[in-house]
C-alpha cells in the first residue's frame, strides 16, 4: 500500500471521493494530510468532512491559514446571475482563456463571430 492509500484507509472513502483525494494529493501531499488528519480528529463522518474540505481548496492552503495561491491580479467577483473579472492586487484567479485582461474595470469575454450574409 503506497503513502496516499495508507493515509486514506480509515476515512473509508467512496469511489467518487477517493478519485477526488488521488488529485487533490498530486496538486499538495502535506495540505491533503492536513486535511485528513483534521476531519480523523474531528470523529464524525471523516470521509464527507474530508472530501468537503478537498472541493473547497482547503488543501491548498499553507499551515498557518494563508492560501498558497500564486498572485495572478484578477479576482472574480459573482453578481446575481454571473459574475466577471476585475483587476485586485492580492487576486489570484485566473482568467480563462478568450478573455481580454487589458480592458480597465474587468475583464470581458472576447469571441469571434463570423459574420453572415442572407439573402431574401
């Protein structure tokens, strides 16, 4: 049994949860046995307590509570309906591709659109 599976044994994970634990081990191993240990400790249902704090990034952060996140300078900020990206200092989203990052007050989606003739 190799260290990841070890680690994982006694949280007695379904098939869905153990696939999300095997990716979220090869992004951080040290945040991802964090994150075990803590949801073991905490005694009840540790497999949904841990799968939980592996789809909400918990594993990604550094020991001491700050988000081990690179700096990219674009946050995304959710409306009632969307939501869009806009330049923050400390942001550390990233924009998906075909956005334009140069507009001021937020990035904005670019899409090519052929243009069609008809005819009557």
């Amino acid at each position: 049994m190799n260290e990841p599976e070890k680690l994982l044994a006694p949280l007695h994970l379904t098939a869905g949860q153990h696939a999300l634990a095997l990716a979220a081990w090869k992004e951080n191993p040290e945040g991802v046995e964090r994150c075990a240990t803590d949801a073991l400790a905490k005694g009840h249902a540790p497999g949904a307590l841990f799968a939980t704090m592996l789809a909400s990034g918990e594993h990604k952060r550094e020991p001491n509570g700050t988000s081990g996140k690179r700096i990219t300078g674009w946050r995304w900020v959710r409306g009632s309906h969307s939501g869009r990206y806009v330049e923050d200092p400390k942001g550390t989203d990233n924009p998906p591709p075909g956005y334009d990052t140069t507009t001021k007050g937020g990035a904005r989606e670019t899409r090519e659109i052929e243009r069609v003739e008809v005819w009557f």
